[in-house]
C-alpha cells in the first residue's frame, strides 16, 4: 500500500476543494438551486465531519487530535437535512475553511507517520486505514463536484436576471 501516494492524492483534493471555494462571495456561499438542496456552507464543514466519522473514528489503534468539535459533528454529519438550517447557524466561509485545514493537518499528521513506520501507527491495520482514505476520496470528490455545480447554477441564474434571451449583462 503506498501511503506517499494517498498523502499526495488526499494533499491535491484538499486543495483543489479549498482553491475553489475563493470563487464563492457571501452569497454564492449559501445559494441553494431548491429548498431541498444543501449550500456550500453545509457540505463544506460536512466534508469534515465525514472525514471525523467515517475516516479517523474509524482507524483503531491510534489517537487522532480532535478537530471538530462534537457540536459541529452533529450539525454537518451525513445523516442531517442541512437544506433545514438557517444561515445563522451555518458556518461562515472562513470558519469552514479553516475547519478544513484542520482536518487535514490531523490527516496528513498520520499520513506521515504510516509512510515513516512511526511507532504511533505500529498498531495499525494498514489496509483499514487505506481503505477509509480512499473512501473519503470518493466522498469528497463527489461534493467538489457539487461545489462546482452550485456555482455555475449561481451564476447562470444571476446572468438570466440581467437579459432573459442571452443571460448576460449588456447583450
């Protein structure tokens, strides 16, 4: 199992998810297509709580500094209609992200460690904590692409409000 490359990959997705959140002002952030649809300021923090769930809770044998509190967990957890939620309650763009930074520092920490054999990970199932990241990948691949859905759809809704024929501004 080649641990460097799952570091490298998880490294590129992390920042590709971040890198792509400079696109989105205040309220592109909260944009939702319908009332049922999440907003970027829930499935971001939610990304971590999967991760938190469905990653580090699930690899035995070594501690993981917290890096979400149980609050937020509750909040963002895959089980909760976050289309509910209020703006208020959701998290601002720059608390998110650091959320995110975050948990990746905790990540790569361990990362770290199963590709140097620290003593930290030597008991470890190496393929539990392979396959968890892998999973989270799918998981967090599928909500950039989310991201990148809900801001086209913002922004081809804002160009209709200017000129209904061509959906720009000025044409």
């Amino acid at each position: 199992m080649d641990f460097e490359l799952l570091k490298v990959t998880y490294l590129k997705l992390r920042k590709s998810v971040i890198r792509y959140l400079d696109g989105f002002d205040e309220e592109s952030y909260h944009y939702q297509p319908t009332e049922k649809s999440n907003s970027t300021a829930w499935i971001i923090p939610h990304i971590v709580a999967f991760e938190k769930l469905m990653v580090t809770d699930k690899i035995a044998g070594y501690v993981f500094p917290e890096f979400i509190s149980q609050e937020n967990i509750e909040i963002y957890k895959p089980t909760v209609d976050g289309f509910k939620l209020s703006k208020e309650e959701l998290l601002t763009k720059e608390e998110a992200i650091k959320l995110l930074e975050n948990a990746q520092k905790v990540s790569i920490e361990f990362l770290d460690n199963m590709i140097n054999q620290s003593d930290k990970v030597k008991d470890v199932d190496k393929a539990t904590a392979f396959d968890r990241f892998l999973f989270n990948f799918s998981h967090e691949t599928e909500h950039l692409g989310q991201l990148k859905y809900l801001l086209g759809t913002f922004k081809r809704t804002r160009w209709k409000l200017f000129d209904g024929k061509r959906g720009r501004e000025g044409r």
